[in-house]
C-alpha cells in the first residue's frame, strides 16, 4: 500500500501532480468536475478524471487531483490543497478527502471506502472488498485492506489505525499518537482510546484488545479467541501463543500476563501490581491490591489470588496448585509438585507449601507468622494468631498446627509426626523419627517428642484457665 499520491498517481496512469512553489490561486479558481468519461469543468490548477459508468471525480483546491477510472460507479472527491483522492480499480468505490495535503484512496476491488477529514492525513481501503478507512484528525493515517471487510478508523492526530491481511478485521483509534492494528487473521477487534497508547492483535482469529489510558498497551497474538484490556495509564496486557486466554488490567502502571497456553486468565485491579498466567493450561492469577503480584504458571490448573498491598502469591512448577494472599506485605508459595496450598489471611505473613513434594497445605491466619509444608508429600502447617510459626517438611504426612501467639509447631525429620501447639509463647516439637506427637496445651509449655512413637504432652494451667480451653486433651 504506496501512501503517497505521487506514487499511485503514476502507477494509475502517469497524472502528476507537483508542488511547484509558485503562489497558489484562490480557491475558487481551482476546481475540476468530470463524469461520465468526460471533464465537465476544469478551472486551475485542479485535475479530475471520471471513466465508467456512474463514476464522479471532483477536485477543489490547489494542486488538488480526484480521479474515478477503471470501473463503474466510482466516486472521488478531493476538497482542499495539495490533496488527492482515488476511486480506482474496481466498482463502486468511494474516496473523499477534506483537507489540505491529505489523500484517500479507495481501490483494487468492489464497494471500498477511504475518508479523510484533516490535513497531512492518508485514508487506503482496498485490495479487497468492503473495506473502510476514515482518518479525522492531522497527520494520521488509516488502513483497510489485504481482505474483505475490514474496517480502520482514526479519530485524532498523529495516529494510526491498520485492519488487513485477512477479512472482518477492525482497528480503532481515539486519540493522539496512538497505534492500533487488527490483522493477519480473521474478525480481530483493536481499539485504542487515549494518547500514546498502542494494541495489536495479528497471527489469529476472533481476538479483542482494548486499551482505554494514556501511555499503555495491549496485544494478542498466535492464537484465537485471546482477550487483552487495558483501563489505565501506562499499564499493559498481553495474551498469545495459545488460544482462549485472558489479560485484564484496571489501574496504572500494572500488567497482565496470559501467553503460552489455552484458558489461562490474569487479572489485576490496582497500580503498581502485576499478573502472570501461563506455561500451560487452565491457570489464574488474580491482584486486586497495589504493588502486588501473582504468578500462576508452568504448570496446569494452578491459581494465584492476591487481595492486599505488597502482597505476592506464586503457584507454579506443577498442576493444581494453589497460592493465596489476603493481607498486605504477605507472600504465599505453592507448586515444586502438584496439589500444593498455601494461604495467607493477615498481613506481614507467609505460607509456603512446595519445595519437591505433592499435597502439601500452608495456612496462615494472623499477623507476622509463617506456615511451611514442604520438603515431602501430604505435610500440614497451620498458624492461627500473630508472631506464630509451623514447620511440617522433611518427611510425609507431617501436621503441625498452632493456635496463638508468638508460639512456635515443628513437625518433621520423619514420617507421620504432629506437633500441636495451643496458647501463647508455647512450642510442640515432634520428629527425628516416625509418629511422633507433640502437644503444648496453654502459654509458656513446650513439648518436645523425637524419636519413634513417642508421645510428649505439656498443660498449663493458667493458659486453659482464661479461658481458651483445651484443644488437645482427652
């Protein structure tokens, strides 16, 4: 596609038309009117040429060219100075430009349509049919061709809109030094709406990009029926090399990542945080918070949700694994194996449950304490309480569990062994061996069980008489 009316005016049969420099004319001396195989009125220095049946060609302005040929019911109208307009090769084409220096070319095929309204701007539908271009605005340019149906639109300055390489195609821009093309594939939508702001969608069928904001961008490539929006400022949102995925992101300086695999879903609401789904199949990650992250990848089914500030949650290296964050300045990690959990309801907080095993649960409730499960297959930590920590790794089927505060469960070494802690400043111990239990029942005990079927039980007295009960007692 030549975007210069020097070009295609030689191409279309050798009408030059050259700025000479010399004092222009007045406007009303400058127009030429032909139909019908004929010039009706030609006045100055505008040139016009109509052939074919119902065909119209019409030029107002210095320097002005309009030509309707090779075809019937073809329609050029070029209204302004050094402007052109080209309804050629083919039937019932349309090419209408209103502005100085611009031009519209509506060509190679049936039922094309090119506009322009602004100066230095350029409008091209063609090779093919049914394609639309419009350009309102300065120095922007519109494309729709290489296929039937496609439809670029410009509404602002120094932007640019691209539909072509296959049919259906829509790319549509709102908005000052912006960017949105739709192509290399069949019935993709782009639209941009802000300045500086870009979205593509190429080498697929049936995506949609959207970007509304300032400074962002959006793409979706390799692959069919992709999502990728952006509502923000300097944020972005990326979906590919699979099919059926989806990006979202609302807020600023944010991105969402869903490539390289099918039904995979990132979203964030927030500024500052960032998506990632992907590796495979079926995975999700989710923010609604700002600074934070979530990460749901290399694997199948795995989610990450973060709901809080400077939070992060991974579930990742395996498949259906699951990482969770509700709280700000907390983190959660699970995978390095399959089935894995880790959430974490507080903030300044941390569930880990992966490291080389499957169905592994870190569950944090609480302010500044950690759950780890890791290490084997099946291990539980769970922390309940503020300043807390449990270990159940370096074994399977380990449980540590503590109800409290600044109080401390470890479960491992081993197989099979249970630390249960309930109370403040307390700490269960069981391992270095199988079926070991461990039970610190009240504030300041400590049960300590190693060895193999060893049983340590610790009551106090005046943590279960506050209150609290005991949990852990026949």
């Amino acid at each position: 596609m030549k975007r210069t009316a020097r070009w295609l005016v030689a191409a279309l049969g050798g009408i030059a038309f050259v700025v000479l420099g010399a004092e222009a004319a007045s406007a009303d001396t400058n127009i030429c009117v032909a139909a019908n195989d004929a010039v009706r009125v030609q006045m100055g220095t505008a040139t016009c040429e109509a052939e074919g049946t119902g065909s119209v060609a019409i030029a107002h302005g210095d320097e002005s060219v309009a030509q309707a040929t090779d075809g019937d019911r073809n329609k050029a109208r070029a209204l302004g100075d050094f402007s052109a307009a080209f309804a050629v090769f083919g039937d019932g084409n349309t090419a209408t430009v209103r502005g100085d220096g611009s031009e519209a070319d509506a060509v190679f095929g049936d039922g094309n349509t090119a506009t322009v309204s602004g100066d230095g701007s350029f409008a091209f539908a063609g090779e093919g049919d049914g394609n639309t271009a419009a350009v309102s605005g300065d120095g922007s340019e519109a494309l729709a061709g290489g296929g039937d149906g496609n439809t670029a639109v410009v509404n602002g300055d120094t932007s640019e809109a691209l539909a072509e390489n296959g049919d259906a195609n829509t790319a549509t821009v709102s908005g000052d030094e912006s960017f949105a093309s739709a192509g290399d594939g069949n019935a993709n939508t782009v639209t941009v709406t802000g300045d500086g702001s870009s979205a593509s969608a190429s080498e697929g069928d049936a995506n949609t990009v959207t970007v509304t904001g300032d400074g962002s961008s959006a793409s979706a490539e390799t692959g069919n029926g992709n999502t990728a929006t952006v509502t923000g400022d300097g944020s972005e949102a990326f979906v590919g090399f699979g099919d059926g995925n989806t990006a979202t992101v609302d807020g600023d300086e944010s991105s969402a990542f869903a490539v390289d695999g099918d039904g995979n879903t990132a979203t964030v609401t927030g500024d500052g945080s960032g998506a990632d789904a992907g590796g495979g199949d079926g995975n999700t990650a989710i923010v609604d918070g700002d600074a934070s992250e979530a990460d749901a990848s290399d694997g199948d089914g795995n989610t990450a949700i973060v709901t809080g500030d400077d939070s992060d949650a991974e579930a990742e290296d395996g498949n259906g694994n699951t990482a969770t964050v509700d709280g700000d300045g907390s983190d959660a990690e699970a995978g390095d194996g399959n089935g894995s959990t880790a959430t974490v309801i507080g903030d300044d907080s941390t569930a880990i449950a992966k490291l080389e095993g499957d169905g592994n649960t870190a569950i944090v409730i609480g302010d500044n304490s950690v759950a780890v499960a890791s290490e084997g297959n099946g291990n539980t930590a769970t922390v309940t309480g503020d300043d807390s920590v449990a270990f159940a790794e370096d074994g399977d089927g380990n449980t540590a569990v503590v109800d409290g505060d600044g109080s401390e469960a470890e479960a491992g070494d081993g197989n099979g062994n249970t630390a249960l802690v309930n109370g403040d400043g307390s700490s269960a111990v069981a391992g270095e061996g199988d079926g070991n239990t461990a039970i610190a029942d009240g504030d300041g005990c400590v049960a300590e069980a190693l060895g193999d079927g060893v049983t340590d039980f610790c009551e106090s007295s005046a943590g279960t008489s506050a209150g609290q009960g005991s949990r852990f007692s026949a």
